[in-house]
C-alpha cells in the first residue's frame, strides 16, 4: 500500500520539477544574460503570490475539514455517552428490581414456613387463610380459643400469624415499590 503512495507521489514531484526547472531554461536561453534574466524573475512575483496564496487556502482549508471532524467526532462522544447512561440506569432499575424480586422470594418463603408451622401446632385447620381480613378474623378466633383453654401452642399460633400479616404487608410494600420503578 505504501509502494503504491510512492508510485503516484513520483509524477507529481517531476511535474512540480519540470515547473521549476521550464522557465529557468527558457530563460535562460532566449535572454543569454543573468542580469536581464533578474529584472524577468522579478516580475514572477505575481505569481509567487498566487502561489502563496493558493498554499493559504490550503492550509485553512485543512483546518475547516479537521474543525468539522472534530464537531462530528464530539457529537458521537456525547451520543455515545448519553447511549451509556440510559444504559446504566436500565442496568440499575434491573438490579433494583432484581433485589426487589428477591426479597419478594424470601417473604413469600417465610410465609409458607409459616402457614406449616401453623398447621402443624394447630392440627384442627387444615389451611390457613391467604386473605389478610380472613387471617385476622382466623387471629381472633385463635387468640378467643387461647383464653378459654390456655395452650402455649396457641400463643405461637397467634405469633406466627402475627408474622403472617407483617410479611403480607411487606409483600404489598414491595409489590408498590416494584410498580413505582417501573413507571
């Protein structure tokens, strides 16, 4: 790739020689002299100024186009970048919502150790209520039980359920706060 560079770089630099060294010739051959040859290289001042001024608006060419890479290459770091902080918060509303399902998991666990627990101290039931009114009334009656026949079974019966109702509660808490960030 480089030799090929090179191949196309070699006519360029012999047409650019051929321009320096054409007019010296002629010049030289059709004015004989070194002194009337000076006063005619002065008047190539013009064109020593095109020149020179077709090399300035090459340079500030060159330096729009690496102004317009640069605004192009800033637009794509911050493209990139607000690409990433919507990326980091979705990666975070998922570990939120992860730990969230956890905790769900773990109360969820705790409440069924604790309706077993229940059946097994008070054989009489054989399922315990889901529903939180139902659960209390179920409270009532046992705590109403425990007072005519007292029964330590029935006093941790009355515990669990106890527990029964804050865990459900907390399953509401979390269950809210599932739908809050997910809005």
């Amino acid at each position: 790739m480089m030799r090929l560079e090179r191949m196309k770089l070699i006519p360029l630099v012999g047409y650019l020689l051929a321009l320096w060294l054409i007019p010296v010739i002629v010049i030289r051959y059709f004015l004989g002299s070194w002194e009337s040859s000076g006063h005619v290289g002065d008047s190539f001042g013009l064109t020593n100024s095109l020149f020179s001024g077709i090399a300035l608006l090459g340079v500030l060419y060159t330096v729009r186009q690496q102004y317009e890479d640069s605004k192009r290459r800033d637009e794509s770091l911050r493209a990139e970048q607000n690409s990433l902080s919507i990326a980091q918060e979705t990666a975070v509303r998922q570990i939120i919502q992860l730990s969230l399902a956890t905790e769900l998991q773990s109360v969820r666990a705790l409440i069924g150790e604790n309706r077993r627990a229940i059946v097994e101290l008070y054989p009489a039931i054989r399922e315990v209520p889901t529903s939180p009114i139902l659960l209390e009334k179920f409270r009532v009656q046992i705590a109403g039980d425990s007072v005519l026949t007292p029964d330590p079974k029935l006093a941790e019966v009355c515990r669990l359920i106890d527990e029964l109702l804050v865990l459900q509660r907390e399953i509401l808490e979390i269950r809210r706060q599932v739908a809050s960030k997910q809005n």
